[in-house]
C-alpha cells in the first residue's frame, strides 16, 4: 500500500523549489496539496494573483501530484489530522524564523500517528521577500490594482488602512508588517489612504479644499510609482456633480481603488470639530445624485465610491445616519463610511449592530481617530469592514520633526538630536536602487 504524503502550499508563483519538495514528495507515495485558500495568502502575504481555482488548475497537473485539497488556515494541523498522512514535506526554511511555531505543531501532530516530518534544503534565490518582488512586479498594472481592493474585501472581509501622504510614507505603510507567532499570521496594512488633511497639511495648507485636484493626482502618482497596495482617496465632498465624474474618471485611469465622499456642502471644515464649525449637511436627494452620477462616469466596475455620513457629528442623530445609508446604497455607493466624536465609540457600535440588519447591506468603514483606545478586533467583531489610521504618520512625524528642531536650537549642535534620527547610512539604503 502506497504511503501518504502532504505537501502545503500557495501555488500563487510556481517556482523550482516548490517543484523540488513536490519531486521529493512523489519519491515517498502518493502526494496531496494542501492549497492555501485565497483567504490565507492574503492574510500572511498579498492578494493573490490568481484565484484558488487557477492556482487548483496549476497545481493538479503537476507531475507527482495525486490530489488538491484546501487548506483553509495557515497552520497545517486540521488537514493532518483528517488524512492522518505518513509524510509531511517541506523545505527548512521554517526550522527558524516566524513560521517556526507552524512547524513545531507539525512535528507534535505528527506524533499521534507516528507520521514523520521531512525536510529538505531551501533552495537558494527563493524567499517569502523574493516572491514578493516577484509579486510587485506583476501587480502593479493599473487594471490589477486598481480591482485589489474589492478582491481584498471579497477575501478577507476585514481589512486596515494606514494614511500615507507621499512617496516615502507609502513605502512605510507598504513594508510594515508584524508576525502574530499565536495565530500564524503577518500583521499589515493591507491598503493606504489619502487623506485630505495630511495631503494639504504636508504642503503647509488649511483643511479647507484649497488644495486642487492637479496638486492632489501629483501626490498619488508619487505613491503609486512606489507602492502595490490599493489606494483609498478622502474626496472631501467630492465638489460639485458636473466636477465629481471627472474626478471619479480621473482616479480610476490612474489605477486608485476607491474615493470616499462626505454628505456636506459649503466650505469644508474638518469633522473632528463637531457642531464646534459651522458645517452644513447635504440633502439626501442632492447627494444622491453626486453618487449615481460618479457610478455612471466609471468605465469598469472594479472602483469605488464610498459615501461617508456626517449625522453623528453634527448632532442629527442615529435614525437620520441610518436613514441615509439606506437611501445612499440604493443610489449606488459601494460602502458606507460612518464618521464619530464619541471617544467610547458606542455611537459607532450602535450603528453597527442596527446596520447588520440591512437587506442590501455594503462594506462598512470607520475611522476610529476620536476612540482610538478602542481595539480594532472589538470593531471588527461588530461588524466594521474596513478601519482606516487616518492621520497617525503626519501626527508622528511632525512631533519627532519638531522636536528635532528645537533640540538643535537649544543645543547648538545637532549631537544631541541623533537619538530621533536614523543614521545617514541608513537613510542612504532607505530607498532600494532598482537593477
């Protein structure tokens, strides 16, 4: 009788090593992939670039490979334990580093059968880092980046945004990432967001609209020239409808993901300021129309436009919020964004819960700057789709600039300083040379 063999998988980029540990997994019996779902690449690695049916269709027709199988998390175990398999192969380059606990449950899984562990040496030029590059390269194509934020939504249902506001910012949202040893999983940004605020507050401006749309697309181009993650812009109120449509037509071709729009007219005010502005709320009807006409400009279906209500902030009330969701998702908005000042955040949990009841329910999106004590797991599990980190970078870096400054001026020299500083070394490696 023939031994049986399980091999783990992404299949999202076939390379010789994946190869090498399928040719020496043939060599011991009969090979079942553990293909990776969609919903675990995207959650330790990217979107993938194919679906799983591609990736299952690749993969299948693999020499040596007998069946395909889903594994729908990370860790191998719950696919272990139902084909109790002879072999688990792998390369080595889990035995260190943050997959090492995956590995540890294998080897203990192993034991409750006497199945066994066989590694085999990494082969060299191929990394998780390596396949990354490889990955930006092929998804930064207008079209793809452009549709990978409802891909992303489609697959994992609960995605962070972190604001960047220029090229280098991008790149920090980009490659910052965290290694969950509990669960497994790398902790990241999974897209970036364009913030009004920080865009005109970097170019020494108000947060009044004064800086225009030729100014903003310079920003963007900057950020997509040097980043592959999807893009969401604050659009303010999008301006008048006959300006929106080209606004819509003009971030599309560029390759951004989704536009946000508040429902105010009249000069912009920043929200946080609550009915401390003078702010004035459009009319249902009017904003309405601003969406179903941005939905008709669009040429694909992959952008978004995502209509975010002001009723809680300017003391209208629950039912008003929730009355214009309804009212702005049969216009057309892809997602509702639902904007608080209350530092408990239970305006936004009541919302949440009331929300979940919808019939046509579209992804709902927060920006938790007023109740930032409370964690992002607790408004997850209420309901809340997207969590954007609206302002943090600008906030940090202009603290740590300042203080730069002053410690210069009082010191009179810049030693003193160094603590807040990189080195010049690395600010030189900062940026890559592309070959």
């Amino acid at each position: 009788m023939s031994k049986r063999v399980y091999v783990a998988m992404s299949g999202d980029v076939i390379h010789h090593g994946q190869i090498n540990v399928i040719k020496k997994a043939a060599q011991l019996g009969e090979v079942t992939i553990g293909l990776h779902t969609d919903a675990v690449i995207a959650s330790y690695w990217r979107v993938p670039i194919l679906s799983y049916q591609e990736r299952f269709e690749i993969v299948s027709n693999i020499k040596g490979v007998l069946e395909v199988i889903p594994q729908e998390e990370l860790d191998q175990v719950p696919n272990l334990r139902k084909l109790r398999p002879d072999y688990v192969v792998h390369s080595n380059d889990w035995v260190s580093g943050p997959f090492k606990n995956l590995r540890e449950k294998v080897v203990e899984a192993l034991k409750e059968w006497g199945g066994q562990l066989v590694e085999i040496d990494r082969t060299k030029g191929v990394s998780l880092d390596r396949l990354t590059e490889l990955s930006d390269n092929l998804k930064v194509t207008t079209d793809v980046r452009r549709a990978s934020l409802r891909k992303l939504l489609q697959i994992k249902g609960k995605i962070r945004v972190m604001e960047a506001h220029n090229g280098l910012t991008g790149i920090i949202v980009e490659k910052t990432k965290q290694f969950d040893e509990e669960t497994g999983y790398y902790r990241q940004f999974d897209a970036m967001w364009l913030s009004s605020l920080c865009d005109s507050t970097t170019k020494g401006k108000p947060d009044i609209e004064v800086v225009d749309n030729t100014s903003r697309m310079n920003t963007l181009n900057e950020m997509l020239e040097v980043t592959t993650k999807p893009i969401i812009v604050d659009g303010d109120t999008g301006g008048i409808t006959e300006h929106f449509v080209y606004t819509v037509r003009s971030l599309e071709r560029i390759g951004v993901s989704a536009i946000i729009i508040e429902d105010k007219i009249g000069l912009k005010k920043n929200s946080l300021f609550g009915t401390e502005a003078m702010q004035q709320q459009d009319e249902i009807e009017h904003f309405c129309e601003k969406i179903a006409a941005g939905k008709k400009a669009q040429v694909s279906n992959d952008f978004m436009i995502i209509a975010r209500i002001e009723s809680l902030i300017l003391s209208q009330g629950m039912e008003d919020a929730l009355n214009r969701a309804r009212h702005y998702i049969e216009a057309g908005a892809d997602g509702i964004m639902i904007h608080s000042i209350d530092k408990t955040g239970q305006e936004i949990f009541e919302f949440a819960k009331r929300y979940q009841d919808f019939p046509n329910r579209v992804p709902l999106v927060i920006v938790p700057t007023a109740y930032d004590a409370v964690y992002e797991t607790a408004l997850f599990d209420a309901g809340v789709n997207v969590i954007i980190y609206a302002n943090q970078l600008l906030r940090a870096g202009y603290k740590a600039m300042q203080d730069t400054a002053m410690e210069i001026l009082k010191c009179g020299r810049g030693y003193e300083a160094d603590h807040n500083c990189i080195s010049i070394k690395e600010v030189i490696n900062l940026i890559e040379v592309e070959n």
